[in-house]
C-alpha cells in the first residue's frame, strides 16, 4: 500500500502547494507583460506637445491628445453631477432604512444595475439622450457614465454610513437637533472619507470606460467645451487609432493608453490611501 | 422656540425626507425604464421575427435579414472557454490568499495585483491583446497548419480569462476564509495533511461559495465588449472552430449600434441587449444570493 503511506501523504501535500503558488503567481503574468508593453511602447510618445496638441492629420509628424484629455475631464464632470448627488442621497436612505419593501428593491436594483454589461448602458443613453436630442453629444456620453457610476456610489456609501456609531447620532438627536440636520451635520461628516473613496473609485472604473461612449459621446477630432456636440475621450481615442491601419496612429494610442492607466493606477492609489489614513474609526 | 419655527423644522424635516425617499425610488425606476426602454425599442424586432429571431443563422443587414444565433454561440463559446481556462487559476488563487499565506508581503503582493487586474480598463486588454497576443496566436497557428487569422475566439477567450481572474478570485478567497477554523483544526488534529484539509473540508464547504464567484465572473465575460471586439475578428457567421473569427453580442452592438440606419437593424440590436441585460442580470443575481446566503450562515 504505497498510497498510504505518510511520506507519500506529506509529499502530496507539498506538490500540491507548489502547484498553488505557481499557478498564482502564473496568473500576475500577463498583468506584468501588459504594464511592460503600456511603459516601452507609451513612454516614448509621452511628451509636452502630446499632452497639450490636437492630432494632426495622417502623414503629418506629432500630434497630440488634447482634446481627448478635455473630453474625458468634461465626461467625468457631467457625469458627477449627475450621479454623486442622487448616489449619497440613496446611500444615506438605504443606511437609515435598513429594513423596509422600498430599502430591500433598491438594494436589488443597484446590484442588477452594478451588473449590466457598458455596451447595454450606452444603448440606454443612445435611447434616452442621443435620439430626443438629434445628435451624439458630450451630454449622452456623461448621462451613461453617470449611470455606471451609481451602484459604486451608493454601496460604498451606504457601508461606510452603516460603520458610524449609533451613539453618535443618539447624542445629537439628545441635543434637540433636528433629524435632517443630524444626517447632514453629524453623521456625514463622520463618514467622509468612506464617501469620497467611493466616488473616485467610480470615476476609477468609469473613466477606461469606452463601449457606453462609442454611440453617445461619439468621438471627435477638434476641441470641444459645447456639452451638445460629439466629443472625444481618451478610451475612444485609443480604440479609434489602435484599430486604424496607420503606425503613427497606434504611437498615439500606446502614449493615450500609457497616459490612462497612469490615471486609472493613481486614483487606485488614493482610494488606498484615503482608505488607510481617515478610515471610519470608532 | 416659537412654534413656528418647531413648524418650520417639522418642513424642512419632511422635505428631507421626501428626498431621500424619492432618491430611493428614483434608482429602482431607472432600472425598469432600462428594462422597459429596450424592451419598446425591441419591438419591431420581436414582431418581425419571433422566436426566430435566437435561431435564425443568418445577419445581413444589407437584406433586412436578422437572425441572432451567430452571436449568441460567438458568447457562450467565449465566456465558457474563458471561464475553464480561469478556474485552476482563481481556484489557486482563493486558496493561496485564503490558507496558505492569509497575510504578509507574499499575499499583499498577490493581493495588490489582482486589484491592478481588475483595474485596468477594457480597452487597454484589448489593445494589448490586438498587438501582443494576435501576432503569438497567428504564429501558434502557422505552425499548427491552421488559417492563421490570429484574430478569433480562442484569442478573445485568452483576454477574457485574464480578464475575469480577480472576479472569482475576490470571492472564492472570502469563502475559503469563512470556513469555520473548529471544522479545520479538527481534520488536522486526525492528522491530515493540508492538501488533505483543503480536499476534503474547505472545498467542500467553500463550494457554493466558489460557484457564485466564478458565476459572477461569467456575469463579466457575457457582457465584456472592448477587449473583445477587438481580437475576436467581426466575422457574422457562425464559427466552426474555436480559432476562427466571429462575433458576441456585445461586439456586434459595439461595432453596428452607430451606423444602424433601418429601424429593423437597429431593433435587432437593441434587443440584443436585451438579451444581455436578462441573462447577466439572472447570472448576477444568483452569484449575489449564494454569496449573502453563506456569508450569513457563518
């Protein structure tokens, strides 16, 4: 009975935990073979004429991104317009009302609306938006950001509200304030900082976003600042020039990636930040 | 205080109320107008082809023809590749974070890169994947002695797989952490081995919870679209093998929703999405409940 053996046991049980740490480590792989890529191929576009120009025309020398950088600020300020406010309030209901049919549904919701593919919001916003409108604009591409921004908004909110102590709230209550002052006065306050760790780690996950943008915010090659016409944004910018046939082209969009997951990693790095230096303690 | 001003903030009471209320309300209407809006513009669509229109193989859109079974094979082929080829890896994942190193530089180091994982934007996958991985994958094939198209379902599940790794990661650690520690120091105290615990304790334990986080992970490659309209190929047939070019449901959206001029094409897409939004919303929503239901019982 070879198989019964301890040694042959303890030898299995030592395969075993290689086989583990290899295949994770195997698995962080790719994500160092495309972080390589982005740096040797993006670092070398990068420049002060990248960041401030408009693309040239195919043939021409240099180009830069500007406008796309403009498009993206202007997206993600139209879409925190829309969905900070209306996040937190839901948040702070769901935090107040744990219980109740009402708290129970929006729950649901906010977990099915987390869950909808991009490409079925940008649909949502070619829908609602672009076709009352007449025309692609900045204004859809915000109002389908905005709507992937939400579900993070809330959660985070509504988690980081249920973490303050009760006793808190009690006290002031006990003082003579009114209800709505308390939440506003007191207990938000208290949970800012779980607050903003969440809308950056929306404007995290929304700003890479480019399928809700393809057939709302649509792209553009000027610079724009009308929230009523097409503009461009960075993910765009990379789809539309990685996908052309032109080398200089793909240049751009390897500085325009480099450029966005820089971003993307820095918001990445605050949110951890935030989390770890004014985490709700009580 | 005058009772005008106790009046007064009784007001300003109810006002705030009202609103948090209707901010409530306003979240669980604008998921049904989604689900109403797709469903009105489907219509032309649904009354052109029925049921006809989930197995029809033909989409042309020069002849008005609509038929979404391409498609439809295009994303499950896809998401399921995908998620075979990913879970050894998450599997390994959740254990390595959940029992063997729950902290210390090892697993913060593993840990920080699955968050980076899940962070990096579609689209930057699928330029990666446009320009790496298509070149290896045609070169794979030229020595295989198959049509080296490079682009096409075996690519775009290769995104996929890196793409969904955090997702059944995430959660497959929390519930191997779950497994009560009485359960576990009891098969150690009868002198199992760790590999033995894991086998026959914690995965069995931890069962549903994995599968709710590799479900979860499905929920993603349904609906994923960048990463793969870029490497699968925008081919409108069928596929007859895994390394030919074809197309997802999300991918024909991304790359017909723009230049959609009839009604009926874009009817057709748009219940497509649909169908997207039903599917991931029933996978999403049972990968949620298995997930609250364990973490509640222990």
């Amino acid at each position: 009975m070879q198989k019964d053996t301890v040694s042959w046991r303890i030898l299995k049980d030592k395969i075993f935990k290689g086989f583990v740490i290899l295949l994770s480590f195997v698995s962080i792989l790719p994500l160092l073979f495309i972080l390589f890529y982005i740096v040797k191929n993006g670092i070398t576009s990068i420049n002060w004429e990248f960041l401030t120009h408009l693309p040239k025309h195919i043939g021409e020398a240099g180009g830069g991104i500007s406008n796309a950088l403009v498009g993206t600020g202007i997206l993600l300020i139209i879409s925190c317009i829309l969905a900070v406010p209306l996040g937190i309030l839901a948040g702070i209901y769901l935090s107040e009302h744990r219980k109740g049919r009402l708290s129970y549904l929006t729950r649901l919701c906010v977990e099915v609306l987390q869950g909808i593919p991009s490409i079925v919001i940008g649909i949502i916003a070619y829908l609602w938006v672009v076709l009352s409108m007449g025309t692609f604009s900045a204004l859809s591409g915000g109002v389908a950001l905005g709507i992937m921004m939400l579900p993070v908004i809330v959660r985070t909110t509504e988690e980081t509200l249920k973490l303050v102590p009760f006793e808190l709230k009690e006290a002031s209550l006990a003082l003579g304030v009114p209800y709505h002052r308390t939440i506003l006065k007191v207990i938000l306050p208290a949970a800012m900082s779980g607050i903003v760790t969440g809308i950056l780690l929306s404007v995290a996950r929304v700003t890479g976003e480019t399928a809700p943008l393809l057939f709302t915010a649509f792209g553009s090659p000027f610079m724009n600042f009308n929230i009523f016409k097409p503009i461009s944004a960075l993910p765009l910018l990379i789809f539309n020039y990685a996908t052309s046939p032109y080398p200089e082209w793909h240049s751009i969009a390897w500085g325009a990636s480099f450029v966005l997951v820089i971003f993307v990693l820095i918001l990445n790095i605050i949110t951890k930040l935030v989390t770890k230096r004014w985490k709700v303690q009580f | 205080m005058s009772i005008q001003s106790l009046s007064k903030a009784g007001r300003s009471e109810l006002f705030f109320q009202g609103v948090l209320y209707l901010s409530a309300c306003f979240l669980v209407v604008l998921v049904f107008a989604i689900f109403l809006s797709l469903l009105v513009h489907s219509i032309p669509s649904i009354n052109e082809f029925g049921v006809g229109f989930l197995f029809g193989k033909i989409w042309d859109p020069v002849f008005g023809l609509f038929g979404a079974l391409p498609f439809l094979v295009g994303t499950l082929l896809t998401s399921f590749l995908a998620l075979l080829i990913s879970i050894p890896f998450s599997l390994s994942i959740s254990i390595f974070l959940g029992e063997y190193f729950t902290e210390g530089t090892f697993s913060s180091v593993l840990k920080s890169a699955i968050e980076i994982l899940a962070g990096i934007p579609s689209i930057i996958y699928g330029f990666w994947g446009l320009f790496v991985l298509v070149p290896l994958i045609r070169s794979l094939q030229i020595k295989l002695g198959i049509m080296p198209y490079g682009v096409g379902i075996f690519t775009a599940s290769l995104i996929l797989f890196i793409m969904i790794i955090p997702y059944s990661a995430s959660i497959g650690r929390e519930v191997v952490q779950l497994v009560p520690s009485e359960f576990k120091e009891a098969a150690f105290s009868l002198g199992a081995t760790r590999f033995e615990v894991i086998r026959k304790v914690i995965l069995p334990y931890a069962r549903s919870g994995i599968l709710a986080g590799i479900l979860l992970a499905l929920g993603r490659a349904l609906g994923e679209t960048m990463a793969v309209t870029m490497v699968i190929g925008n081919v409108n047939v069928i596929p007859d093998s895994i390394f030919s070019p074809a197309n997802t449901m999300a991918s024909v959206i991304a790359n017909e929703f723009a230049e959609a001029m009839e009604n009926l094409h874009l009817s057709s897409l748009v219940q497509i999405g649909l169908l997207l939004f039903v599917v991931t919303m029933i996978v999403n929503i049972i990968g949620r409940h298995i997930v609250k239901k364990m973490s509640v019982e222990s």
